[in-house]
C-alpha cells in the first residue's frame, strides 16, 4: 500500500478575500499532490508538496501523444462548516475506466479517495464560503517518458490540484443558448468519446468558437456517423423532457458517463419521473418542439449542476423552451443536487463524505 508524505510550504499565499470574483481554473491552493509510476515497480512516492511548476523532458509523452486523463470534482464548505465531497470514488473509477483506454496504468481508487481527502483536509481554508462557490479539484494522469516513439509511456505522473472558484452562475440559475454542431464531430463509438482525456477537448475548441462567434454559449455534438442522435454538451450531458417523460442519451461509449447525470436520474427516478436512457435523434426533438411536446431541455455536470437551455439552434431552426426559463424539473434537480452537495439536505447513502470541519 502506497505511504502518503506532507511537506508543508513554508511561504503560504493569501487566501482570496471573501467576496472576490475567483472566476474559475486560474487561482490555486497552497499545495497539491504528487504520485509517480514506473514501469516494474507501479505507482509509488505519494505526497503532498507545495504547489508549483513541474521540470519534464520536452520529450514527455503526453506532449506529443497526448497520453493523458483527468477528472474534475469539488469539495463544498456547508454552512456548519463541515468540509463535503460528492460521491469522490465515481471519478476515481471513471478516472480509471479513462486510464484503461489510454493505455495508462490504472490507480487505487480508496487510495486516491485517502489521499484526497488529506489533500483537501490541509487545505480546508481554500474551500470558499460564498454561496455557489467551492473548491474545483482536478486529479490527472500524464504520460512521461522521455521517448518519441509512439508507445504507451513506462513512466507516469499522478496530480491532483486544487482551485477555489466561484458560483457558475452568480445570478442564479440561466438559460443557455445551445448551438447544434452540423460539421465536426466530437466522438464516434469505438473512440474515446466515453473517456475524459484532453484530446476529446481540443478537438471540439474549433466549433466552440463557431458557437460563441454566433452568440450560442455551448456546442450539442451529435454522434459521428450519421449527424443524426445526440450525444453531449461541450462539458456537459443533456437531458430533455417530452411530453411528461425524462429522456437521456444512452451511454454508448462515445459520451462521457457523466456523475452528474447519474446522481439526477436517480433522484428524479426516486421522485416518480418515468427516466428513459435511449437514443434521441435531433428531429425527434425538434417534432416536440413542433407539436408543443418539448418541455424542458437541460445539461448536467459538476461545473454548473443543471444548466436550463432556453434556446436550441439546428440548422435553420430555433427552438425557444419553456419561454426561455428553467422548467420544474430542471429545478428540481438543481435545488436538490445542490441541497445535497452543500450540506443542506440528506442524500442518499453514501453519496457524501466528510473531510473535516472548519
Ligand atoms: C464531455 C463532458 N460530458 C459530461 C460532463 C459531465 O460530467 P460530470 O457530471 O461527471 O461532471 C463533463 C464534465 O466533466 C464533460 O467534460
């Protein structure tokens, strides 16, 4: 089993100032964590040291075969000051789900728990108190080994940072736009649509600013072969409600299992809503909308929870849903998620872990 080490900096920053925009991705805690693989020996030297820049060969093998996995979750300070996670080990076995199909080593998912929950424990005074504000923490895998042939690297780094950030929406919960990308495509079945690998981000950039440049905040990619099911949202699964019914893409290897996605169905499911997972093709959505059977449409993840989408852009159709305004699922949802997440409510066994309390 793995020893976790503490080395504590010896020059702490300021913490920001309650009440400052802290935006998200761009501001880091003190320290962060560090464990390293070597081919024959296995993951090893695991510890906590002061966050700064990393020294790698230039031939690093994620930065040339882009051998590399991530995951995104937050630590949520509630209002007693217990420090909480959500549900943790589901990334840490999505973590290793992405690792398999990327040809890296995969990690011990309690350990990875462990030492996260040490990572965050140290760094408690990070986790902001602002209402919708949490700790992001990004654990990621990178190849490194110093080889440009194109082979699955011998040698590994684990890291896991930690960023303070704000409420996704500091005022309240909007409608997006959401434009339907008809020329790239982001995943086909066979690919790597299902893991969380930076590759499948740097190849939706492209159409995201083709979005944006329209006025549209994110892309819903359709599947690779026909242009014709949906798939996701840029970071984001998607739900839609026709007529009473809640229906979800199916998880067919080309979109990212979301746990977002699955902690909604399962609440609505324990709430009565009829849940379908299946494939919906885009025309099926815009018949609904035709014929007034389109009631709420919205994306899930860790970022933004539910993200109500007002508006839908196919082709030359524009699709308005429920008048631009979050619908009664879509609310449910977030008030419920977010109820558990932050402290306010009980969920369901399990599903949130006390780091310490403040
Ligand atoms: C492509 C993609 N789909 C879906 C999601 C939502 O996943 P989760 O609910 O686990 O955050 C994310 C965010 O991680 C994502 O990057």
């Amino acid at each position: 089993m793995n020893k976790l080490s503490i080395q504590t900096t010896e020059n702490p920053r300021p913490k920001p100032q309650p009440g400052a925009p802290l935006g998200f991705g761009t501001i880091f805690s003190d320290h962060m964590m560090i464990m390293e693989y070597d081919k024959g020996i296995g993951w090893h030297d695991a510890r906590i040291v002061p966050f700064g820049n990393i020294s790698m060969s230039p031939a690093s093998t994620c930065l040339h075969y882009a051998q590399e996995t991530f995951e995104g979750l937050k630590a949520y300070r509630a209002q007693d000051g217990r420090i909480l996670l959500f549900r943790p080990e589901e990334n840490f076995k999505r973590l290793n789900l992405s690792n398999e199909r990327i040809c890296i080593p995969t990690l011990d998912v309690d350990f990875c728990v462990e030492s996260l929950m040490e990572l965050v424990k140290l760094e408690k005074d990070w986790v902001p108190a602002e209402d919708g504000s949490s700790l992001y923490i990004r654990p990621f895998v990178i190849g490194n080994e110093s080889r440009l042939g194109v082979k699955d690297a011998d040698n590994y780094m684990y890291m896991v940072l930690l960023s303070p950030s704000g409420a996704y929406y500091p005022e309240g919960l909007k409608p997006v736009k959401i434009y339907v990308e008809e020329q790239f495509v982001r995943a086909v079945r066979g690919g790597v649509g299902f893991a969380k690998t930076g590759g499948n981000y740097a190849c939706s950039m492209l159409a995201q600013h083709t979005a944006h440049e329209k006025g549209y905040s994110q892309v819903l990619w359709l599947d690779g072969v026909e242009k014709k099911y949906i798939g996701e949202v840029g970071a984001m699964n998607i739900f839609f409600v026709i007529d009473g019914e809640v229906l979800t893409p199916e998880l067919d290897g080309s979109i990212l299992a979301g746990i977002t996605r699955k902690s909604i169905i399962e609440l609505l499911r324990a709430k009565g809503y009829q849940v379908t997972e299946r494939k919906i093709s885009i025309q099926e959505v815009a018949a609904a909308a035709d014929s007034g059977k389109l009631q709420e449409v919205f994306g899930s993840g860790t970022a933004a929870v539910i993200s109500p989408v007002g508006e839908l852009k196919w082709e030359d159709k524009v699709m308005v849903i429920n008048n631009n305004e979050i619908g009664p699922v879509a609310r449910y949802a977030y008030d419920t998620l977010t109820g558990i997440q932050w402290g306010r409510i009980p969920g369901p066994e399990g599903w949130v872990r006390e780091v310490c309390r403040i």
